[in-house]
C-alpha cells in the first residue's frame, strides 16, 4: 500500500533506537525526507534520506532546534513523531519522590513533545496541513502504580494535549493521534538498566523470569516488536487515515481488557 508520505517531511524525537529509530526506517522507506533527532546520531547517520541531529530534546529550545534544522533543510515540516521517552521504576514508592523527580520526568516525557509540537504547528498552519503522532504508554490509563506514577502522569499529559490540540487545529487541517503501547522490545524494558532488570533486583529473580511474567500478561504472550509500532504510527502520519484524529490507538498485545 502507498502511504503517500514520498517527499513528505519528517520529524522524528528519540530517534536513535527503539520505537524512534524503527519510525525513521519505515518513514525512509516510504520516500519521506526523515530529521532525526537524539543526543546521540548512533546507527542514524548510515540510513538513507535521513538526517541526523543530536540534540538534548528534554532541553527547552531542544525540540525546536530540531524542527527548525528540518525547516532549515527542507523548507517545511508535514509529519512530526514526538517519540522521546524514558521511565525510571520508582521502587520506593510515592513518598519517596520529590518536585525534581517529576519535573525531570514531564521534562522528557510531556514539554518535549508540548515544544516540538508547538514548533511543528507554527510552520504547518500557513499551509493548512500536517500531521502529528504522539507516542503515549498504556501506563498513562492502565493500572497506574507508585512504580511508574511520574512515567504515567506524564504520559497521561500526553494524552490530554493531543485530544486539546485535535479539537483546536482539525478545522485546519492538522491531525493529532497517539499509539500508546504495552512492553515493547527495547532498551527500555529489556536493556541493563531496564524494566525487567530492575523488577528481577526488588523481587530477587531474574531478568529473563521477569520479562515472561511481564509478557505472559498479554493475550499473545509476548511483548510487541518496535516495528510494528513504528507500522501503525507511519499509516497515522499518512493520509490513508486523513480522517482520524484526537484517537489513542493501543498495542499491547491485548494487555488492556477493557477499553
């Protein structure tokens, strides 16, 4: 299927590995111009019809360093995917966390997306057009707890500006939708430092037994890939679905049993 997005302008935040680094090869392979932005270029600057900014995007003036590298190169920004994330377990529970913790937290997770966005928006509406996809979690609505509490909080601010932002700007022709996954295959649940790891440590087991716990609580047993997260926030960035916005669309492998 042609998605429509050759020559269509993209941006991309956290770019480099997991879920960003498998949007900015399927929006490449789709003929799309990818700006790709990280603190570190790692495996981006080999891919073609793709370039590479590192950039500090929970910095203020970050993202919109990247959106402006991408008017700068490109002459417009049509497609913007605020994929930069991070997590860190709260293991001690709420009480244990202070004003810093949060505000590093939104940082990364909500104002670098609100900047990028803002930046992005700013160039689409003289044309009346653009798209944008948010990269949410299942943590944002589903079974909050004190491990991920500033994670999700974040996440779920997420949510709430896209469906503010699709409301104000679809009469003008942008779109705003989120994907929210469950456990995806990346450094973030699977990694050293990762979520599997870091539950093995508290609960005196081992990563691999915590990743099948984590998995077995999915209809398909198993995490989802980045590829196929990265697949549905491309066909969300195109116009094959011109019409959906305001939308959060869940990947989980069934994790979530109620809508």
């Amino acid at each position: 299927m042609d998605l429509g997005l050759s020559g269509k302008v993209a941006v991309v935040t956290g770019a480099s590995k997991g879920i960003g680094l498998a949007v900015v090869r399927t929006l490449a392979a789709e003929g799309a111009p990818v700006v790709a932005g990280a603190r570190s270029a790692g495996a981006l600057g080999a891919l073609d019809g793709v370039t590479a900014v590192e950039v500090d995007l929970a910095a203020p003036g970050g993202p919109e360093q990247l959106v402006a590298r991408a008017i700068e190169a490109h002459g417009r920004v049509d497609v913007l995917v605020n994929n930069v994330g991070g997590v860190k377990l709260r293991t001690e529970g709420f009480l244990s966390l202070g004003d810093a913790d949060f505000e590093a937290s939104l940082q990364l997770n909500f104002f670098s997306a609100l900047r990028a966005t803002r930046a992005a928006v700013a160039d689409m509406l003289p044309r009346g057009e653009g798209t944008i996809v948010n990269v949410a979690s299942v943590n944002a609505f589903f079974q909050p707890d004190a491990a991920t509490i500033d994670y999700g909080a974040a996440k779920a601010a997420v949510l709430n500006l896209s469906q503010s932002l699709s409301q104000e700007f679809g009469p003008r022709g942008i779109h705003v939708n989120c994907v929210s996954p469950g456990p995806v295959e990346t450094d973030l649940w699977l990694g050293e430092h990762g979520v599997a790891a870091t539950v093995a440590a508290v609960t005196g087991t081992d990563a691999e037994s915590a990743r099948a716990q984590a998995a077995a609580a999915a209809a398909t047993r198993r995490f989802t890939r980045p590829d196929e997260v990265a697949a549905l926030a491309v066909v969300l960035a195109s116009g094959r679905v011109g019409n959906m916005t305001g939308a959060n669309v869940v990947i989980d492998g069934g994790l979530v049993k109620t809508s």
